[in-house]
C-alpha cells in the first residue's frame, strides 16, 4: 500500500503534493480530506474494502511558502522525465543520460524544451543527428517545470497521469504528447 501515490490537492484543489495511499487514508478517515478520485486498487480488511484513492482535496485550506525558480541541473531534467528515456520509454534510475532534442551541433540550446532524459542506447543511436533522421520520437514534449512542487509531482505521477492531469496546470511539465512512462 506504501507504493502507491496520492496526489493531495489544497481546499482551492491546487496540487500541494504526493503521498501515500496509506497517509491518504488516514487524512480521509479523520475527516481533513475528502475523495476526489478513486485509484484502480482496492484493499481489504476482515470487516471492510477501501478503494485507494487516487486524488484527494484537504478541508483546510493550506498556505505554501513562496517556492523557488526550479534549478536547471541534470538531477531535476531526470526528476521531470521520471528517469524514463523519452525516446524508447526504458526506465533507468540513476544510469540515464541527458540529450539534446536539436543537437548543439546543430544550434540546439541547453535549456529545458531543449534537453531530455535518455537511455545509453537511444543516446548512441541518435548522436548528433536530428529527431527525423535517426528515425526517433520523443514520448512527450520536454518543457520547464512551473515549480519545484510540480517536479516532484510529476516524479511521482503514475504511468499516463490519468486522473492526476486535470489537476496539473499546463506547463507544469505535465504535458503528454504521448504516454509518460
């Protein structure tokens, strides 16, 4: 139960964070937060069956302190991909690489809608070459995370967001042009 995430939304159902299902269902049955979205499992008792949520919303309302700029740095580049290769979908941990979708040969610029997380193989096969000659597509469109809150939250986002995305707002790298693994 411990492995699957919540996503917590504020009283204004602003995303605030990522917990655990187990954490979740305390907050649900002490009555400081309510279900918004039901996940896909189900848990048992001998008495009962919770369905873990998937999102839930605080009754109160939250106030965050103001979130610095999110840091350009290979660790959050491999936070907001999810440490997946957005080229083949192979999730490496720590091994991965970065690479740059318009090479820097070619004029590519190290910026965030510019850089993505890679697997050693994918990085190789595509060198210095551009998307469409080595025969390669990106899994999602690279873009700069709003805010250190939202890295984190894509980090722990399940496979495709599914019910978590109409609670990110656009540009908090959430943005799927193909499936996020």
């Amino acid at each position: 139960m411990d492995t699957d995430k919540v996503l917590v939304l504020n009283n204004s159902f602003e995303p605030l964070h990522v917990c655990t299902a187990r954490r979740a269902i305390i907050l649900l049955y002490t009555g400081k937060a309510e279900r918004i979205e039901d996940g896909p499992r189900v848990i048992h008792s001998p008495s009962i069956a919770i369905i873990i949520p998937a999102v839930i919303r605080l009754h109160r309302y939250v106030k965050r302190p103001v979130i610095p700029a999110v840091s350009f740095n290979k660790k959050n580049i491999l936070k907001r991909d999810g440490y997946t290769c957005q080229y083949c979908g192979r999730n490496g941990g720590e091994r991965m690489t970065i690479d740059h979708v318009i090479p820097r040969s070619l004029g590519g610029r190290t910026i965030w809608e510019n850089v993505v997380s890679a697997c050693r193989a994918c990085n190789v096969k595509k060198g210095s070459k551009p998307l469409h000659e080595a025969s390669m597509s990106l899994l999602r469109k690279p873009a700069k995370p709003v805010s250190v809150v939202y890295l984190g939250i894509m980090f722990y986002s399940p496979h495709g967001i599914g019910s978590w995305s109409k609670y990110l707002p656009r540009g908090a790298g959430g943005e799927l042009s193909g499936s996020l693994s």
